[in-house]
C-alpha cells in the first residue's frame, strides 16, 4: 500500500491477521480480481504449476489488478498474515511452507517485515523463513513502525531482531535491516528522520534496480538448476547401479536411503563435487522412499557433457548478449507511487545538504564562514595574498582525514590549478573538509554554486 499509494482490490489492513490469502498484485488496464482456479489456468499468467498445491490453497490465492505505474515494472506477491500463538495450531488446509518455498525460487526479492514493538519470531514465521533456506542472497529485512520507539530504544531493538533472525537463517552474513516508517503518516518520533530517509532510499533504490537485473538473475538461475540437475542424475543413477537384479530390492532400498550420506560423500570425492551443490538429505531420503530404483536411469555421459559445456562455453556468449542487450535499452527503473516523492524537488534525498547545500542561493554558501576561516589563512603567511601546498597542508591535516580524501579536497578547491591557495580556495577547502566530517560524500567534480566567486569566469570559459 505504502509503494503504491493506492488501495488494491482485496487489500485489507489491520491487526494481524487480516490478509488471509495470497495476493498477486499486477497491472491490469482496469481495476478487478481473479481467484485462483481461474488464475492457474491462464497461460498469460506464470502461476500455472500452483494447481498441484489443490483447492484449499487456490481458494486462497487471488490476483489483484490495477492500472498503477508502479505495477509496470514489478509484481508484488502479498503473502497472509503469519500466524503467532494458539492460532498457528490450526491448520490452514494446504503446505504453507511449500508455496512460500515455490514463490521463493521464482521471485526476485524477498521481504520480511517486521514491527519495531513486537518482534518475537512465531513458529511459523520461523518455518516460513527456514523455507526460504538457498535463497537467501534474495532476502532484505523491513523493521517497521521505528517512529514509535526512542533512539536509545530502537537500539535495543535492533540487537534483539538480529539476534532472533541469526538463530533462525543459518548465515554467517549479516542480513540488510531497513529501518523506518512505511506508511504516509506524521512521525510519531522525529529525532530518527534522517535516519529513516536515507533507509527508505536505500530500499527504493534495492527494489528500482531489480528491473535492470532481472534477466541475469533468470540466468543465474539456469545455472543452479543446470548444477542441482547434474548431481541429481549422479545420486540417482548409483541407486539404479546399486539395486540387485532379482532379490532383496526392498531391503536394499532401504539400507540405500539410510547410507544417502555417505554417498553424497563418496559422489563428492568421485566427481569434485560441492557439497553445498546436493539437495538437503532428509527431504532427500523422504523423497526417496515411495519410489521404485530399478526404474531409475543410467548415467548418461553425453548429457553430462553437455551440460559442462553450456556452463563452460555457452553461459559466457549468453552473458555477454545480455550486457549488449543491457547497454542498447534506455535504463529501466520502477517508477510511480512512492517512489516519485523521493525524486525530484527539495524534499529529494540529499538535498541541501553536504556538497549540495546552498545550491538554490544567489549568496556563495562558505561566504557565511569565510571570517572565521580568514583569520586561520592569515596565520599561515601568505605570500602576496596565497599559500602554499605545504602551508595549507599543515592546516589541512590537523582534520585527521586520510590523505587520500585531502588530496581530493585539494584539487577541488585548487580551482585555477597554480599550486597555492588564495583565501577564498582555502575557505572552499575548509568547507569541503566540513562536508566530509559532517559524513557526507565530496562531489566528483566541484559543483558550479561551490565555485569561488572570483574563479568563476575564468573557471567557466575553461569548461
């Protein structure tokens, strides 16, 4: 609701748990829903597979449309409300787990959201995110409703979520957290609001980017499937070689399942396999038990082949069409809704602020200083009104920046290029000194409204 700034048809909020359903949320030219059972039908929609997961999920799976500019670009998939406490016990009629599991392959981001003032992990929330396990390059985090908690508050509660999400997905990498206030209303608590701008512009700009990169990610996934498909044909075809011919199939199928780790072992060491590339072994040996090995195929060594060569030769040519293809289109980026408040204008990000404050001025903005940065520039003993490098660097280094950032700082206000410094080139330095100790970036080049006013015709024909 927040990206889009309009209702969708079905969406309800509220206390959990209010969305009961799975809602696809597309573009359609007109406002509407589809259910479910005519949704998996629909060759123009990618859901068909969904109908092996049966009436009581499709009952609650729908599409919502509606012509919105944002729904150009992405389809959102709104999943139900999780279920916490003595509700979770209650069945929901279908594989909840199994359908997250089979969104999560095909979708390009996955959000997880969570309230800044009620942050326990329910079993199911738990479940659910353990579903997401191989897929977790795709995961972000949304810690929402920070408003409505103190600095020293939502400290502690940062440190709370990433402890409860490092207990349940298994990963040595930290999880990106994005904190704030999604939704268009007055901030309860206002001593975080730049905090919560720059997290909601990284999250803008984490979903706007996933357009341009779609199609690497799909190929991305080719590979995964190419590699999970080689090893699977290896595991199955030494079940099929180990099977007797006539007797002890069962316990032999049996005593097979039951060894499934060490063979995954054995089939490492034989053909320099990963072990991170083999399907988990329990859902494995699961798997396994109601099917028939002496069905199973041979290895066949020419397929095998092939599909060395399409990772090794093939995938190569098809990455360098796709950054050819990349480099001819206009950029594609999400556009509309939410996303629109944050582009232009003085309430854009980063506006006025840093490199950028005093932009929209008549007055140079380090003119305000320039006094106080005068009387510093007087004590170094300027020679016919400038400094020279070594001069200004004795006062630059007492910033403690790293020479690097000073040497920046320097060729940005050494605007005529003699190697000295007149008083006001020093002041523009003091001032770019100030941006980066206040945290924010140097520009790449000097920006025209920063330029000193007595270098600013010469500095203008030179360009």
């Amino acid at each position: 609701r927040y990206l889009l700034e309009q209702d969708f048809p079905g969406m309800r909020i509220g206390p959990e748990p209010t969305t009961d359903s799975f809602i696809a949320v597309m573009y359609g030219e007109s406002e509407g829903n589809v259910p479910g059972n005519a949704l998996v039908v629909d060759p123009k929609k990618p859901f068909r597979k969904l109908s092996r997961f049966g009436n009581a999920f499709l009952n609650r799976f729908m599409c919502s449309q509606l012509p919105n500019q944002v729904l150009k670009s992405i389809s959102i998939i709104d999943s139900p409300g999780i279920l916490s406490g003595e509700k979770q016990r209650i069945s929901r009629g279908y594989d909840f787990c199994q359908v997250l599991q089979w969104f999560a392959e095909r979708v390009d981001r996955i959000i997880l959201l969570f309230d800044a003032h009620k942050l326990d992990i329910s079993d199911e929330f738990s479940e659910a995110i353990k579903s997401f396990r191989g897929q977790d390059d795709k995961i972000r985090v949304v810690l929402n409703k920070a408003d409505q908690v103190d600095t020293q508050q939502l400290m502690r509660v940062y440190g709370a979520l990433m402890w409860s999400l490092g207990k349940v997905i298994n990963t040595p990498e930290v999880l990106r957290v994005y904190i704030g206030s999604f939704w268009a209303h007055p901030l309860r608590n206002t001593e975080n609001r730049r905090l919560f701008e720059a997290e909601a512009q990284d999250l803008f700009q984490d979903i706007q980017s996933l357009p341009q990169k779609a199609a690497v990610r799909k190929l991305n996934d080719l590979i995964k499937r190419a590699r999970l498909a080689k090893v699977h044909a290896y595991i199955i075809s030494y079940l099929k070689k180990e099977m007797p011919s006539v007797f002890g199939k069962e316990n032999k199928k049996k005593e097979l399942i039951s060894r499934l780790p060490e063979i995954y072992i054995q089939l490492q060491r034989e053909y320099h396999i990963s072990a991170g590339d083999f399907p988990e072994v329990k859902k494995m040996q699961e798997l396994l038990e109601t099917c028939d090995f002496t069905k199973f195929h041979s290895l066949k060594p020419k397929l095998i082949e092939a599909v060395d060569n399409m990772l090794a030769n093939k995938i190569a040519s098809l990455m360098n069409l796709i950054s050819q293809e990349e480099s001819n289109m206009p950029t594609e980026i999400v556009q509309g809704g939410a996303f629109d408040g944050t582009m232009a204008g003085p309430f854009g990000h980063g506006y006025g602020e840093g490199a950028k404050e005093g932009a929209d001025e008549d007055e140079w903005v380090v003119a305000k200083d320039k006094p106080a940065y005068d009387e510093i520039f007087y004590t170094l003993s300027p020679i016919n009104g400038k400094i020279s490098g070594i001069s200004a660097k004795k006062e630059m280094v007492t910033s403690k920046l790293p020479n690097s950032v000073l040497g920046k700082i320097w060729k940005l206000s050494d605007c005529d290029g003699d190697g000295m410094l007149d008083d006001e080139e020093f002041a523009l330095a003091k001032h770019l000194i100030k941006i980066k100790l206040d945290g924010y970036e140097l520009p790449g080049t000097l920006p025209s409204h920063l330029v000193p006013p007595s270098h600013r015709k010469p500095f203008q024909t030179a360009e």
